[in-house]
C-alpha cells in the first residue's frame, strides 16, 4: 500500500495570502489523493510548520522526512515551495535515495521536471528582486520621496507590478506562440490552467487576465 506523510508550510506573512494559507495546500492535498495516487494508499502523518521557506533547519520537516526514510513513504505537500524556497535544497532531497516526494499541484512532474521548476522559480524571485530594487532607485532618482504612508503605497505598487512583468515573461513561450496561431483569450486560459500553471498569484486564469500578461509583454515582443 502507498504510505504518504503530508508537510504543509507558512511563514508569518505568507498564511493570509490566497494560495499560500494552509486551507488552500489541504485543498490541493486532498485533490491530489483523490484524483492522482495510486489506491489503495494511505496518510500516516501529517506535519505543519510555521517558517520561511528559505530556511534550512525546519524541525518538523526533519521530522517528516525521517518518518519517511523509516516507513518508505513519499512526503506529499501541495506546492514545490512548500518544500523550499532554494533550489539547491530541493536538489539534495533528490539525491536522497530514500526520499521520494511528490507535488500535489504538479501531478504528472517527474524529478527533472520539478529541478528545473525550482531552478526557474529561483531565478524569478531574484530577477523580481533586483526589479523592484532598481524602479524604487529610479523612483527616487526623479525625486520621488519614499518615507511616509503614501510613498509605502507607491514602493509596494512598484512591487506588485515588477512581479507581474515578471511573471509575464515566465508564461511569454506559452501565450504568445498560442495567440500568435490564432487561439483566443479564452483558450490559452483554458490550456493554463488544464496544464496546471497557475496566474502570479496563484489562482485561475481567466481571459481578462491573459490579455493584461500579453499587454505586458507588447514592449518585448
């Protein structure tokens, strides 16, 4: 019988957010389980953790992955990031032969597959990263003063937007080969989120919002 020990994670800020809280990784764990494992299986533990995913030492993921090496199980949480943030954590897990994981969101990913999403997710947050830092000195450059309520708006808005960009350059070999073939708005969301991909914030689709990442992308293209 398939054995699985469940690990879903915070951090502080993250558990409010939509994608991130832990009603939406059980959502994702149990739509999994019901459509995705092999029957008959069963869940023999189950750990939550309130920490950032760049950290290395998390007690109760070590206590996850021990019970796993012990019982042969598969560890089983809702998104890669969930696991780690880093790319070169998610790494050594592989190397682990006594470890086997899956990724309730990506079903179907093999081991290279989910390498190369933590390798790309990485490289996202520091382009996103240094982004924002380089339109905030910009901002400030033209004489923008970013102290007090107002300009803490301003900076987050800067945020909001360089994560969009680059999210939108993440998907551009997805939606500009499909709407340059003719597809609509409407089937390239449909493809999205029947491939699993979801929008920057981790919801659905919807054909207003591959209109807004093709906007985005209209400067590079």
């Amino acid at each position: 019988m398939q054995q699985f020990v469940v690990y879903r994670r915070v951090s502080t800020e993250e558990q409010g957010k939509s994608g991130l809280g832990l009603d939406a990784q059980t959502r994702d764990i149990d739509m999994f389980l019901a459509h995705y494992a092999e029957t008959p299986f069963e869940v023999v533990a189950e750990f939550t953790e309130v920490q950032s995913g760049k950290d290395a030492d998390r007690p109760e993921l070590a206590k996850a992955l021990d019970l796993c090496r012990k019982l042969g199980a598969t560890l089983l949480v809702a998104k890669l990031d969930r696991l780690s943030r880093r790319v070169a954590q998610i790494a050594a897990l592989m190397e682990d032969r006594r470890i086997r994981f899956r990724v309730a969101s990506m079903p179907h990913a093999d081991n290279f597959q989910l390498h190369i999403y933590a390798a790309l997710a990485e490289q996202e947050r520091e382009f996103i990263s240094r982004r924002t830092k380089a339109a905030l000195a910009e901002a400030k450059a033209k004489g923008k003063k970013l102290g007090g309520i107002r300009p803490k708006t301003e900076a987050r808005n800067v945020a909001v937007k360089a994560q969009a960009e680059g999210y939108a350059q993440k998907v551009a070999g997805i939606v500009q080969p499909m709407r340059q073939a003719g597809k609509s708005l409407r089937e390239i969301a449909d493809c999205l989120n029947a491939s699993g991909v979801a929008t920057s914030r981790n919801g659905k689709w919807s054909a207003a919002q591959v209109m807004r990442t093709l906007d985005r992308l209209e400067p590079a293209a």
